[in-house]
C-alpha cells in the first residue's frame, strides 16, 4: 500500500486540480467539483464583505440613541439587506457549495458529483441571482425585513422588492440544484466497502441537509412567486383588504425558512464532528446518534415553524404542538454536544486553529440552542418577540454557530484545497479575536432584548446606550478577526510551505490523496476496509512500531 | 493509510461511449439519472404544495364563493384538455418503450406526437384565458363579477390563473425538452443500453400531467 501511494504521489505531483489548466474558460466552464467549489469560495467571500459592511452600517447607527448616522428608513434597508444578502447569499451556500463540494465526492471515493454539469448550473444560478440582488440595492434596495412580510411587501413598501425577492428565488434554484447532487451522489456513488455505517459525519450532516434544501426550498420559491405576482399585477393572495391572509404568508414562508435554518447549521455540525474526532485523536463517541441525529433535526424542522407565529394571530393549540415541537427538536441538537464533549473526553487534544475553532463552536452553539428552547416557550416568547433577545440567540447560532464552523472548516482542509500551509500562530489569533469579539457583540444583546429593546428599530432610549457601545465594540474586534485570515491566507498561497497528503494524521478518504488532489480525485477507486474514525487503531499500530 | 486498496474490478470495464466521466459503469449511471429525475419531482411537488395548500385554507374560508365561481369555467374546454394530456402521457409512455425496445422509428413518431398533444393542450389554455380576459375574469384593477361575492370569487380566480400558468409553464418547459429529445432521437442517439434520457423525460411529462389531473377537478368542477 506505502508503495503504490507514493508511486501514485510522484505520478501527479506535476499535475493537480489546480495547475490543470490556467484559462479562464478552464476554470469558468470547468465541471471539475474542486473547481467549482474554489468559484463559490470566492463568490460567497464577495457577499460576506458585502454583508459584513451592512452590519458595520447597523453596528454604527446604533453607536448613538438618535437615528443620526442613516435615516431610519435606509437603516431599514440597510438591515434587510445585511440578512438578504448573508442568509441566501452566505450562510446558506457557505459550508455545503464550498467545503461540501470539494469533499462530498472525494470523501465517498468518487471521480465527482454525479451531475457535473448542473453543479456549474448551481454556481451560475447563484451568480446572476447575486448580480439581481446588486441591481436591486443600487436600484433602491429593500426595507422589508429579510422576511418579506405581505402585505407590506406586496402593497406598501416602496422598495425594489420584486428584484430583490427574484435574486432570493433564483438563489432558491441553485440551493436546490446542490442538495439534490448530493442525494444522488451519497446514494449511488460511494466507494465499495463504504457503507452507510462507514461514511464520515460530515456526509451524513450534509444528506440532512440536502433533503431540507430539496423540500423546503420549492415552498419558499412559489411563496415569492406569488408575493411578486401580488404586487406586480395588484391581486390579493395574501392582502387582507382583498380577503386574503397575511399569516397564510407567513405559514408558507417559515414552512421553508424554520427549515432553512438548519441548512444554515447542519453542514457546520458535520464540520465539526470531523474537526473534534481528529483533534481529539479519537474515535468520535456515539457515532450512530451523531448521524441519526443529523436526520432527526432534518425532520422535526419541518414541524417547529408555526413558533415565529405565536403572536401573529395563530390558534393557541396549534401554538402549544409548534412549542412542544421546538423542545423536542432541542433534543438532536443536544446529542450532538454531548457526543462532542463525550469524544473529547481522555483524548489527546491538540489545540490547532480547527480545534480552538470547534470548541468555539460547541460553546456558542450551546448559548445560541438553549436561548433557542426559551423562545420557543409561549409565555416567554410574548415578552422577548421581536426584540434583541432574538437577533442575539439567531445569531448565537448562525454566526457563532455556523460561521464559526466555516472557518474552522476552512482552516481544517485548507492544506487539502490549496496545497500549502498557513501560519499557525496568525490563525490561532484570529480564531480568539472572532471568539472574544463574537460574544462582545451579542451578550450585550440578550440583555438588551431582555430590558425590551425591540429590534429593527434606529433609534432607542438612552438608558440602552452602554450596551450598544460594547455590542459595537464587540462588532469591531469581531471585523478585526474575520479580516486577519484575508492576510495569512493570501500569505500561505504565495509563499506557504508546502502541505503533505495529511498534515493532522487524520483518518478519511480525502487525506490519502495528494495535496492538493488531482482532477480525477481517485487515479483508480478506492475500497474502504476499515471502521469509520478509525483513531484506536491507528494509535495501537503506532505503538506496534 | 490502510483503508484505500486498489482496486483494479472498474478498470477492467472499458469506459462506454455514453457514460460519463465521473461514473463507475452505465448502470451506475442509470441509476444516478433515474434518483436525481425522482428527486427533482419531489421538489415539484412542494413547489405545487404551496398553491395547493393556499388552495385549501381558501377553499375551507369561502366555500360558498369558490362554488360559484368554479361554474364560470369552462368544462368542455377543462375536460377535452383532460383527455388530450392523458393521451400525450400514453404516446409518452409508448416512446419510452420503443426506445428501450430499439424502435428508432416508432420512438421519433412517439415524441412528435406527444409535442403535438401537448401544444394542443397549450393552445386550448390559451382560448380559455383569452375568454377569461374578455369576461373580466382575471384578478387586478380591472376584475368584474356582476353577481355577489366578487371580493372572495376573485381569491379562486388568482389561485386558478396561478395555478393553471405555473402548470402552462411547465408544459413549455417540457415542450422544449422533447423538442431536445426529438434531435437527439433523429440523430439516433438511443438504443436498448441506453435510453434513460427518454425515460427521465417521461417522468417529468407523467408529472406535469398529474399535476392537471388533480387540478381540473379541484378548479373546474367542485
């Protein structure tokens, strides 16, 4: 085996996935996996500036009481925006069309996804769904709220809502495009000898994914079409003085984007498990629960959206299933923390930017969950609806959540994709800026929402002042972080030390390939003999040595 | 480093013509373009699932209405258009088997037919709109219902033109991959080993159909 592997080594180390080709067309027609991945790397980093600067704009205004800085119906666009563009342009495509597309294949021993071609037609779609998107800002922009809530949307804003709605729909199709190439692919290509109970949790963390993308992702899509035909032809799905139902609306619109939600995490849980099993140089605990667990939230996430509607005039009853619902969904969530902890627990742990990454995780997204599980408890949840106590447990999770995984993620096979190492040190930096930065920001904001800070609001009484300056102190530091990687990356492409085949001695297909991996991934298929994390082993072998 | 043997089992198979590059074998290919066809139809589905949804709790809201203004249709017109999509979904189904059987010539005159069922059953939609727009029927500003309930009569006709345009959409769409199928058909691309394109599009024809089949009873006749 040592001596086919570097026989195959020396065979391609003139010729990978990146030096394959330097052409435009080679890289914008390409129908290589890794490629396209590369091209949604660089895309969403576009959007996640852009809506970074929406918040720096958010974080600013709300420096003073008064609405000095914007007039508050920009900062409403401004807000709206800041969501738009980082929950359909970012969060959503962030874990699965970058790292999911780079490793779904390698990780089952697959050549690529098993529709190439659609896969470019996703990262296209995305494309001229984000150029709508840039013309419907720079043409007026949007002051809806991310929601798009009728019949303010439809009959009274005067925004550019149609636009920006279309970006968000035709982005629907390219997230759909994704999952559906990966359902296809998990099923039908894996390697021989991997099976279902050997597939690495970063696989099953994204087929829940996918099925979420698949059949939630259709119901946000027609929901728009007929927002945008309300308001373009003057009809009234959903307009109350035409006798429709603005809450039919909302019924329709959280049915996709509760769901939505955990594709904003799950992808990241994947990550992490991968990232704690390897650093904690052992066999990750409960490995069944983890991946049933994936399904579980998948699942129950279809039955928890009425709880964004408890004060919207629906039925108290069905509010009390749609609670009820929520807490169990908690349950899943938390077998996954557990079983993290638990896998921790008397490992070697080697604290590696991946690592100080995922423990980062583990801790926020324990906030951000059990926050989760107040709101959705009726009686609370009157008093802290639509206040900051919500923007701070969503962005506990999404932010410190799933963001956190990204860059975790990023750093973990960052050797895998581009074939050189970064500066340790510069990273680690990073991880505890956006750490310390990421709870200055939004602690203060669950006590703000608490006192009765409602959100989406420009200007607010002066006794909320001190928390708003830490909140955008915090925001600063957390800017500082998210900026620091942009310099060591650029530093490790240019002139980084060259990355071996597996720098971490981590277990998985994706790591006995070269660094980074020819285009064909796999010179011949592979075939998987061994238990999935296989650490122990790997460890006594050692010791045999 | 243990868990990769080689295996040298799929570079024994010579790569066939029609199989592409990422898959093993054609049967793998096969099957991958029958799931992700299946897959796709999922999400149709819920895509449809959202107006039917709208459906029910307007229906369940202003019963009374919808009655009234499900007789505005026109039935003769719903039913014939019925029967001419059931027939398209045969003449389907018959290309589908010619192209697994081999019938190169059967399978070009199956697929016309179909197109021409289906462009039938567009233009039939198309006299049917064309009478809606001339009794005032369509939702907006200028919608007319000269009996009581037009406020709740004009929900069902939103719905209706939603419903019967995203299906009437979909019927283009399918016009244009059978006119994709028709070339490659002629250029006698299919053969008993290979005839999952036709099949694929079968399925997504089939679907467009029963999707009319649960819209003109619930439409036109209740």
């Amino acid at each position: 085996m040592t001596d086919h592997s570097a026989e195959v080594r020396h065979h391609v180390e003139e010729l990978n996935y990146l030096n394959n080709g330097w052409s435009w067309k080679s890289w914008l027609l390409t129908v290589d996996h890794k490629r396209i991945a590369i091209l949604y790397l660089i895309s969403i980093t576009v959007f996640f500036v852009v809506g970074g600067i929406f918040a720096g704009l958010v974080r600013l205004e709300l420096l003073t009481p008064q609405s000095d800085l914007l007039e508050p119906e920009t900062y409403n666009k401004v807000f709206t925006l800041h969501g738009i563009v980082m929950i359909f342009f970012f969060l959503i495509p962030s874990v699965p069309a970058t790292l999911g597309n780079f490793l779904v294949p390698i990780m089952i021993g697959a050549k690529d996804l098993a529709f190439p071609k659609i896969n470019l037609l996703s990262w296209y779609l995305y494309v001229i769904a984000g150029l709508v998107g840039i013309v419907g800002i720079i043409t007026g922009g949007v002051e809806t709220g991310w929601t798009f809530y009728t019949p303010y949307s439809s009959t009274y804003s005067n925004g550019n809502v149609v636009t920006v709605a279309m970006a968000a729909f035709i982005a629907g199709f390219s997230s759909i495009l994704t999952g559906l190439n990966f359902i296809v692919t998990i099923h039908k290509m894996r390697a021989p000898g991997l099976t279902w109970g050997r597939l690495p949790l970063f696989i099953w963390a994204h087929y829940a994914t996918s099925l979420i993308q698949l059949l939630g992702t259709p119901v946000l899509a027609i929901t728009l079409v007929l927002m945008m035909v309300e308001r373009a032809f003057r009809v009234g799905f959903f307009d109350p003085a035409l006798g429709g139902d603005p809450v039919l609306f909302q019924h329709l619109f959280w049915f996709y984007s509760h769901p939505a939600v955990y594709i904003m995490i799950l992808p990241g849980m994947g990550v992490i498990s991968e990232i704690v099993t390897c650093f904690s140089k052992k066999s990750v605990f409960g490995y069944p629960f983890i991946a049933g667990s994936s399904l579980a939230i998948a699942i129950l996430g279809f039955f928890v959206w009425g709880h964004h509607m408890y004060v919207a005039g629906q039925s108290t009853y069905a509010s009390l299933v749609f609670s009820l619902i929520t807490f169990a969904v908690a349950v899943p969530s938390a077998v996954k923390v557990f079983n993290w902890t638990a896998t921790m627990y008397k490992g070697s742990i080697r604290y590696e930017t991946p690592m100080l990454y995922a423990m980062g995780f583990i801790g926020l997204f324990t906030i951000g969950g059990v926050t989760g599980v107040v709101c959705a408890t009726m009686g609370i949840d009157l008093h802290i609806h639509d206040t900051y106590f919500i923007v701070a447990h969503f962005h506990y999770v999404m932010v410190g959540g799933m963001v956190m995984a990204f860059m975790g993620g990023l750093h973990f096979w960052w050797p895998k994709i581009t074939g050189k190492m970064y500066d340790e040190n510069w990273a680690k930096l990073s991880a505890a800026l956006v750490f310390v930065g990421f709870n200055l920001t939004f602690f203060p904001q669950f006590i703000l929402g608490y006192l009765g800070m409602p959100r989406r609001y420009a200007a607010y009484p002066e006794e909320f002042q001190v928390l708003h300056v830490l909140s955008t102190a915090g925001a600063t530091v957390l800017a500082a972080g998210y900026l620091l990687p942009a310099f060591y990356f650029t530093d490790s492409i240019l002139r980084g030390k060259k990355a071996p085949a597996n720098p971490y001695n981590a277990k998985g297909l994706e790591w006995q390939i070269p660094s980074p991996p020819p285009t064909e991934n796999f010179l011949t298929t592979p075939v998987v003999t061994e238990e999935v994390y296989a650490y122990a082993e790997a460890k006594e072998e050692k010791a045999l040595v | 480093m243990s868990d990769a043997h080689v295996a040298t089992v799929d570079q024994a198979h010579a790569h066939e013509a029609h199989v592409a590059h990422q898959f093993v074998n054609a049967r793998q290919q096969y099957e991958s373009g029958n799931l992700g066809m299946w897959l796709f139809l999922q999400t149709e589905i819920m895509f449809f699932g959202g107006m039917f949804a709208a459906y029910g709790v307007y229906r369940a809201w202003y019963p009374e209405a919808f009655k009234i203004a499900s007789t505005a249709t026109n039935v003769p017109l719903g039913a014939f258009n019925t029967v001419v999509l059931i027939v398209s979904s045969l003449t389907m189904a018959l290309a589908v088997q010619s192209a697994q059987l081999g019938k190169q010539k059967r399978l070009v005159w199956m697929i016309i037919l179909t197109m021409l069922f289906g462009a039938a059953f567009l233009g039939v939609k198309a006299i049917e709109y064309t009478e809606k727009w001339h009794h005032h029927h369509v939702p907006g500003p200028n919608f007319i219902w000269e009996k009581e309930g037009g406020r709740e009569v004009q929900i069902l006709y939103c719905l209706y033109f939603a419903m019967t345009g995203m299906h009437a959409l979909h019927m283009v769409i399918g016009l244009g991959i059978m006119t994709w199928l028709l070339i490659a058909a002629l250029k006698g691309r299919f053969s008993p080993s290979y005839y999952n394109p036709v099949e694929i599009c079968g399925l997504y024809w089939h679907f467009v159909d029963i999707v009319w089949i649960f819209l003109f009873p619930l439409l036109y006749l209740i």
